[in-house]
C-alpha cells in the first residue's frame, strides 16, 4: 500500500502538495515538524493540505482507484479494500 499511496503522491505536480503530503503520510510527520522543514506557519500547511487533498481526490475519480487519503479526516490513511499482503 505505501507504493501505491507513493505514486499516487509522485502523480501531483505542484512539488508543495507533493513534499507534504509525502512528509505527513509516508514520514508521519507531526502538523509542526512539517511546517518548520517546509518552512511555512502550521495555518499555511493546513490550507496547502486541503487543497492537496483535493487534487488526491481528482486524480482518484480520475483514475477510479480506490481511497487513500480522506479529506474528512486528515490525519489518517483510509483505504476501502484489504491491503494485500
């Protein structure tokens, strides 16, 4: 699953949606720590967070693959279906 979150991360072409969202879902790292790396206030990463998920949410209807990151809550990876093993 963390390929498949990977390169759908790898798929977004603004580099500031790109290094958040692989900072906060393939680094877990906390809301500050990310906005002190990224250089921006905690309240700017959030707003680039939103709008990063939104463009997540394009790409995945565009594509029809199933669900990694849900908008509604922001701090945890959902997937639909049973991770293969």
């Amino acid at each position: 699953m963390k390929r498949d979150i990977r390169e759908l991360i790898a798929q977004i072409r603004k580099p500031e949606y790109r290094t958040l969202l692989e900072l906060r879902y393939l680094g877990f790292r906390t809301w500050d720590a990310i906005a002190e790396e990224m250089g921006f206030e905690p309240r700017t990463i959030y707003r680039l967070h939103s709008n990063a998920l939104r463009v997540v949410e394009r790409l995945m209807r565009a594509e029809k693959i199933p669900e990694f990151f849900s908008p509604k809550a922001q701090n945890v990876i959902v997937c639909q279906y049973p991770p293969v093993l």
